[in-house]
C-alpha cells in the first residue's frame, strides 16, 4: 500500500498506467449491468451516430457499440489474463530447468528457446486457428500462451543463474536444503515481482495477437472481444459508409489498454529494479 | 580460425536446423493435435462457399485433402512424407487456382513481403537506433524526453492496429494515399518510371505503419542501451581526455551500444515478419499476407502450409546469413 | 605557486527517488594544496571518497554527484581556473591534466583499435600528419616497453599490464603537468604491480610532472609518494610528508592504518580496525571516527575536530597537543 501512494505521487506513468486501468476495471465491472445482452442483435435502432442515449454510437447490426465494447473488454482481458500466466508458466519451468540443470541440457533448451523466438509465430497460429475455426475465447488464450514464452524463460533463467551462484543458495545447500526447496522457498519469491513486469507485457501481447486473429476472421465471432469488434466493422465496410464510430471507439479504447499495460510495466520494472530497489534499502536504513 | 568456426559457426549452424526442425514439426503436428477433423472442417468450408458437387468429386475431393495433410500411411510416414514435401519445397498444386503449384503462387508473392519487410525493418532499425542512441546520450534534454514519450505511445500498439488507424487518416479521411494495393488497380507491371513512382506511392502507408511502430521499439532499446555504455569506464575515460563529444556519442557510445542491437534485430526479423503479413493484409499489399489470407479464406490447405513452411526456412535463413555477418562489426567476436 | 587549491570543498551525490532525496557526502570541507613535481597520495578505506575527489579533480562529475560548497582552482602557466569553467578546462584537457583510471578491463573501448584510441585523444593538440603522429606514439610505447603491434591491436588482445602500459603512454605523451591517477595498479598481478610503480616513477622525474595517486595500499604510497593525504569518511584527516606519515603517524585512524601493515620482517603484532566505515549518507555526529576509534573522548562523539596544523604538517583530532604530541 505504501508503495503504491509512493508510485502514484511520484511517477507520472504509473499515474497515466493507474487512470487508464481504473477505467478498464470500470467497463470490465459495466459489462455486468448491461440492458442489453452480449450476443443479442437489433435491440436498438441500427446505425446512429453517438449520442447522448447511445456515447459510442451503435453499429449496423442494431448495437450498442459502448455496452458491446463492455462484454469486449472484459473477454480480450481474460483472455490476455489466461494467455500471461500459462505462457508464464511454461516460462517459468523451462527457465528453472535450464538454469539450474546448466550444461548441455541448459543448451538444447536454449537452441530451442531460441527457435521459438525467431520463428515467426503469426503464420503459426493462424495455421492453428483456421484448423480449429472459431475457438472460444478462453482457449485461444491458451493457445496463443504455447507461443508467448521463450523471451522470458531466457530472462528466468539468466535469473536463476544469478541466483544460483549467490552464497545463501550455497548455505541452504551444504546445511543439507534440497534444491528443489531451495529454488522453490528461496529463489521464486525473487522472481516474482520480475515476473509481474512481465506478465502486463505479456498480456498486451496477447491481446494484440487476439484482434490480429480475429480480425482475419479466426475468431469465435459471436463472442464480442475487442477484435471481434472490429471484424465486424470491417466486414460491414464501416470506413467505406462512413460509420466512423464503428471503428474508432474499439481501437481507441485498445490503443488506450496497450499504452496503460505498458506504462503499467515500465513503472514497475523501475520500480523492482536492483539498483533502484538497492537505493531504497539504504535509504530505509539512514531513516 | 578453427576454433572460431568451432565457437561461433557451430552452434548457429545447429540453431538454424533446429528452427526448421521444429517449425516444420510444429506445421505438422497441429492439425492432428486438433479435436476437428481437419479434412470435413476444410470441406465444410469449401461446399460453404457454395460450391455444389457430386459425390464422386467429394470423395475425390476428401482423398486429395487426406493426401496433402499427409493423412496416409502411419504417423511416422506421414512424417517424413511430409518433411519431404518441405525439403523440396514442393506442396503440391493450390486447391482453389488448380493446377497453379503452390510454390509458382509464393515465389510471386514472396518479392513484395521482402520488399515491404526489408526496407521497412531496415528504415525503423537505423532511424530508431541512430534516434535512441542521439536520445539516449542527451538523457536530460526536453527533446529527449519527447522522443521518449513518443516512442513509448508508438512501441505496444500492435501492427495491425497502426495499419488501420494510417489507413483511416491518411486515406480515407485526408485521402493523400492510396486505400491499398501495389500498383493501380487494372494495370500491368512494366519497367518505367511511372510505375515504379506509383509502387513507391502505393508501398508508403503499409511501410509507414510498419516502421512507426518498429521505430518505437529500436528507440527505446537504443536509448535503454545507451544509458548503459555512457556509465561504462571507457567513456568517463575518454571525456575525461577531452575527446570530442561528437566523437564520443559515435565512435564509443553508439558504436558499442550497436552491436546487442544488431544482435536483437537477427531475433526481431520473425515477429517484423508477423506485423508485415498483417500489414498486408489490411492494405490488400500482394504479399505472402494477402497470399495466406485468401488461402485461409478458400480454404486452399495446401497453400497455407506452403506459406508457413517457406517462411520459417526464408527467415531463418535470413538470421543466419547476417548471423554470419556479424563478426565484421564485433572485433572480439573476429579475433577469438 | 601550488597546481591546485581546494579550499573547503563539498561535493555532495544527490539522489532523488519517488520523493526521497538522499544525499551522500562523498567529499565534505575537504582543503588541499597540491604542490607542483610532487607526487601525492590519498588513502583511505573503500568508500572514503578519495575516488570522488579525483573524478572533481579529472572534471568529469556527472549528476548525481554535484559541487555544492567550496572553491576548487588549477593554477597553470601563472592563470588561475576555476573548476566548472568548462571552456576554459577543455584547453587544457589532457595537454596539462591527464587522468589513468583503475588499472580495470574497460578503461579503452572495446571495439577500437589502440592507434585509433591514440587519435581519438590526441587530435587537438598536435599538428602533424597521421604517419609521422603514428611513428612518434610507436617510438613512445617502445619506451615504456610495448611493442609496434600494440598499435594495430584491440584491447582484449592485449594483457592487464600492457593495457595499463598503454593507458599510461596515452596520458603521459603530452607531458602534462598535473597526472591523476586512481587506483592504478589494483587488478594487476604483484609483478606487473612493480613494473608498472617503476613506470611512472621513471616519468615523472623525466618529465617533472605533478601526480596525484588515489589508492587504499598503504604499500604502493610508500613505494612512490612524496606526500599523502589520508581521508576518512568524506573528510580529510591528516597530510604530512610519506616519511612523517610512516615514522610518527599523529592521526589515530593514520596509526591503525599503518600498524594492519606487516612489516618486512614480520615482527610487529598487526592490529585492525574493528567496523565498518559508516555510511556517507548518515555519518555519526562529532568525529566520524568515534565509533572506531580506540581513543575516543566525550568531546568527540559531539564536536567536529577542525584540521590543525603542526609545523609542516596537518591533522584533524582532539587529542594532539598544540606542539604536534599524541596525547593518548
């Protein structure tokens, strides 16, 4: 608690990041009030421009763009939810295994690690999506997650190297500590303010990648997320007749989420940096 | 000279056979980890597009499909089969421009996305770099901050995102550029000046979205970078020996803050490759995008895989080529 | 005339994090003259500051480290520069002051070859061509023992030693009047510790320089300096001559220095100092010593021992009578 008042008195972005965020939290938490439901269609006139009844306007279809933009919001958010933390996951396991196995497995698990960096992973995964055509929402989260880890394994286990070496490591070790307990008690919870840095990049990621899919038409598209949105704007032509509203809510409002996540991760890796963090000790000790 | 051959050759030789392998491995085994039958799902797509067929041509139909998914024979058939195809670069002709082969349909399209992905990867990298670095070393300039905050609006917006919104403002609503498309619509590719003015006009949007966002990214790294090396002994030595400033922003600040750049543009090339086919996508661009994205919409199986296969042996291609041209500009690197 | 005065110095690094300033008193009212074709040290334990002091000194302070009080001069050819004129410091930037940073790996850029590092820092101040400039710095490096491939090579193809070797021949070969140098021989092995000690001895007889040599080995003062300033905490504590230093330590802290020395022949008990150096940005009140020091009085632990002088030399503690003697 004390760190956040520091943050948002002294750190604009985490200001910006915390705003944009509250009003994520409000949509996702609107999306439960809604009048009207996710999937429903023509429940309002078709194709008004934003008014007072309707701020965002409503598409062709007979809906309200802002309410849909509710429902839209809260599912890329699980999804980019989902999609962080199995990629973490995966990230985690194959960055403790290399790191402290060390040796040649540590260098096939690069090479591999390596692999899925370089390939590209678009081509990959609409591969999948056109196989598995109109996948739920939750389940692309997974999917896109099998592709979302290699950077950050590599940062893990950089991580764990360090760790590895570090002399509380060799006293839990010679007083008889098993390793596994070790990396589990004593390491992990080092690595896990790391790892939330991560985790909002990750996320932002993965919501990209959802509009990418769903815009090509991959999605599950009667589910509204926020590429879904916009599939349907361009399927309709919105640009060509003039229902600007169409697309200029959704992607404002996902311009808005990427720029909030990513502020969102560069204050707190500021934040947790070891020098940073290194300062704030010492400070501590002269008060 | 062995021993670098040993050290620093070796281990990219390995990397470059195992991004095959497991890219190839990967387009193989999704579609038989699939809950749906890939052949009735692709069918149901094709008779969707209401084509109406006897039931002679469907069964010939669904035999053709099994073949090109490789769905004969046992897995481990069905495996190498399918690594022949991929050796070969050969996946059999398209399904909806039947008998155009696959790779004829790539070879045309792939010219376009290397052109688009090549200059736009290398306008962002240099001007990124070159920017971050300047930005970097002026840390506590107003214009320094400016560029930062700029950069750090540009970098997390994904590409398709940045591809749209050019689109709406700079052709729909201020229409200075062409919606989409490599040339007029209607003409014909000839060598004059004329035409290739047009392709450069028509190239502008699509490579614009691509380098705003990249830029963003090479910015931030640069700066991130920079800030690093201006700590490092030998720079406080050389300001210290009053060796010019503009010496010591070039000759040590940028010219040691380059070289982990250069590293991570080899690592970048795949997701660039990524934005470029979604780029295309939304800019009708008659890339390798365009190409997967009909073929997705068609359901032409057979070219998807193509695509996918091609690309990841294109791309890894690529890093390994300039892999191989990094120790001109790493000394260290030379002399082990 | 002295080289440089500082006359009550204070340069403080300045820290601001989420709203907490913190402020850590690297070098704080340090005054010291520096006479010319002397060869002075500064000692002290890691942390003292004495690296502070010769980054002012080389002028290349970077925030956070900030002057805050004080006034520090150059005195060159009878003008007298203040420090933070930079227009007029870069004049003389490496023609009258050259610095040799620790003896570490990354002292000279990685990616550059040594001639062009030569070029890099001597392009303002000589006027002849490449070829003849080349064959001048060949001649030169062979005097301090390095070979003609030097030139061609990389750092990293090269040793500890001859790198320092090469970072001495770059800072001497202008012949400057004024040499800092810090910590110049730690990272190097014992052998090439003495070649390199010899070195600059040899230079700065030919050349009559002033050097100014920041190190924690009470060893390599012995060895070298004509003088030495011993600081603690931030602060200044005692200058004397190396010989008066050695023989008659005034300072207690001087004295436990020097007696966690073995001597030569191994007869002396050797005795160390218990604790830690207290932390810059929270020194103790009165003398900073006083939570160490073996001798310490009431008066200590509240008031601040001002810098006195004795005869030719000065100390900073309560407990030297007016006449030089230690009282306890």
């Amino acid at each position: 608690m004390d760190a956040l008042k520091k943050l948002l008195k002294h750190d604009i972005r985490f200001r910006w990041a915390f705003g944009i965020f509250s009003v994520i939290a409000l949509m996702v938490l609107l999306s439960f009030f809604s009048p009207y439901g996710a999937r429903e269609w023509n429940v309002v006139p078709a194709t008004q421009p934003p008014s007072l009844q309707h701020p965002f306007g409503t598409n062709s279809m007979g809906q309200d763009i802002f309410w849909k933009l509710t429902f839209a919001v809260r599912n890329s958010m699980i999804l980019a939810v989902i999609a962080a933390s199995v990629s973490r996951v995966i990230a985690i396991i194959v960055g403790l295994v290399a790191g402290y196995l060390g040796g040649i497995p540590d260098r096939i698990l690069m090479t591999v690690n390596d692999s899925f960096i370089i390939i590209p992973i678009l081509p990959i995964l609409i591969l999948l999506s056109t196989i598995l055509s109109g996948i739920p929402f939750y389940y692309l989260g997974c999917i896109i997650a099998l592709f979302g880890w290699s950077q950050d394994a590599r940062l893990i286990r950089s991580l764990t190297l360090s760790l590895r070496e570090r002399t509380f490591t060799h006293t839990a070790y010679y007083s008889g500590m098993g390793m596994m307990k070790i990396v589990l008690r004593e390491h992990l919870p080092y690595m896990v303010p790391i790892l939330m840095a991560t985790i909002m990049s990750n996320m932002l990621w993965a919501i990209g990648m959802e509009i990418t899919l769903a815009v090509i038409g991959l999605a599950k598209v009667e589910t509204p997320t926020l590429g879904v949105i916009m599939y349907w704007a361009s399927e309709y032509n919105s640009m060509l007749t003039g229902t600007w509203w169409w697309l200029f809510f959704p992607i404002s409002l996902s311009v808005l989420i990427f720029i909030g996540l990513y502020m969102f991760s560069t204050s707190l890796n500021r934040f947790l940096d070891p020098r940073t963090r290194l300062m704030m000790i010492s400070e501590r000790k002269s008060e | 000279m062995k021993q670098f051959l040993l050290i620093y050759l070796a281990p990219r030789l390995v990397q470059y056979v195992v991004v095959i392998f497991i890219g190839v491995t990967v387009a193989f085994f999704a579609p038989r980890f699939s809950p749906v039958d890939p052949v009735e799902s692709m069918m149901a797509k094709v008779e969707g597009l209401g084509m109406t067929m006897d039931p002679e041509s469907v069964a010939r139909m669904k035999e053709s499909l099994k073949d090109l998914y490789g769905l004969g024979g046992s897995l481990p058939e069905q495996y190498l089969a399918f690594w022949k195809r991929a050796v070969t670069l050969d996946f059999g002709p398209s399904l909806t421009s039947f008998p155009t082969p696959v790779s004829a349909l790539v070879k045309r399209s792939l010219p376009w996305t290397l052109g688009l992905l090549a200059t736009a990867l290398g306008i962002s990298w240099l001007l990124g770099s070159f920017l971050g670095g300047v930005a970097g070393y002026f840390e506590s300039r107003k214009w320094s901050k400016f560029l930062e905050a700029g950069a750090m609006m540009m970098y997390p917006i994904p590409y398709f995102i940045s591809a749209i919104a050019m689109q709406i403002l700079l052709a729909y609503v201020f229409p200075i550029f062409p919606v989409g498309g490599a040339y007029p619509f209607g003409t014909l590719p000839e060598f004059s000046l004329g035409f290739v003015l047009s392709i450069l006009q028509h190239a502008i949007l699509p490579g614009l979205s691509l380098v705003l966002i990249g830029m963003g990214w090479w910015f931030l790294s640069m700066k991130a970078m920079i800030s690093r090396v201006v700590a490092e002994d030998y720079v406080t030595f050389a300001q210290a020996g009053g060796v010019s400033s503009r010496k010591i922003l070039f000759s040590y600040a940028m010219r040691n803050a380059i070289l982990p750049q250069v590293t991570s543009l080899f690592m970048a090339i795949g997701s660039v490759f990524s934005g470029a086919i979604i780029t295309e996508v939304v800019f009708n661009y008659p890339g390798l995008g365009l190409l997967l994205r009909k073929a997705i919409a068609t359901g032409d199986y057979s070219v998807i895989m193509g695509v996918i296969v091609m690309s990841i042996v294109a791309i890894a291609s690529a890093v390994l080529i300039l892999d191989l041209i990094y120790p001109l500009i790493d000394p260290r690197i030379r002399r082990k | 005339m002295n080289v440089v005065s500082l006359e009550g110095l204070k340069a403080h690094y300045i820290n601001e994090l989420y709203g907490a300033i913190k402020t850590t008193r690297a070098v704080d009212n340090v005054s010291l003259d520096i006479r010319p074709n002397e060869i002075l040290g500064i000692a002290g334990e890691s942390g003292c500051g004495k690296t502070t002091l010769l980054k002012i000194l080389s002028s290349t302070i970077k925030p956070p480290l900030k002057i805050v009080q004080g006034k520090a001069a150059f005195h060159f050819d009878g003008k007298e520069i203040e420090f933070g004129d930079e227009a007029k410091l870069d004049e003389h930037r490496w023609r009258t002051i050259a610095y040799i940073p620790q003896g570490s790996m990354h002292v000279l850029n990685p990616v550059r070859k040594i001639r062009h590092t030569f070029h890099d820092f001597l392009e303002h101040h000589v006027d002849i061509d490449r070829k003849e400039l080349d064959r001048r710095i060949t001649d030169y490096l062979q005097q301090l023992g390095l070979s003609a491939k030097v030139l061609n090579s990389y750092p990293h193809e090269l040793s500890g030693g001859m790198k320092q070797r090469v970072i001495i021949g770059l800072a001497t070969y202008l012949r400057p009047k004024l040499i800092l140098c810090d910590e110049p021989t730690t990272a190097l092995d014992v052998m090439v510790q003495r070649n390199i000690v010899q070195l600059l001895r040899r230079i700065q007889k030919e050349q009559g320089n002033t050097i100014v040599l920041v190190s924690h080995d009470l060893a390599l003062h012995a060895n070298i300096t004509d003088r030495i300033a011993i600081m603690y905490a931030g602060k200044l504590v005692e200058i004397a001559s190396t010989k008066q230093i050695f023989d008659r330590p005034l300072h207690p802290y001087t004295r436990l220095l020097i007696n966690s020395l073995p001597s030569l022949d191994g007869t002396n008990e050797l005795t160390g100092l218990s604790g830690q150096p207290p932390v810059l940005s929270d020194p103790p009140p009165g003398c900073r010593l006083h939570p160490r020091c073996p001798y310490v009085e009431t008066r200590c632990r509240t008031e601040e021992p001002p810098l006195r002088t004795f005869g030719d030399r000065t100390a900073a503690c309560f407990r030297i009578s007016d006449g030089g003697e230690c009282e306890y």
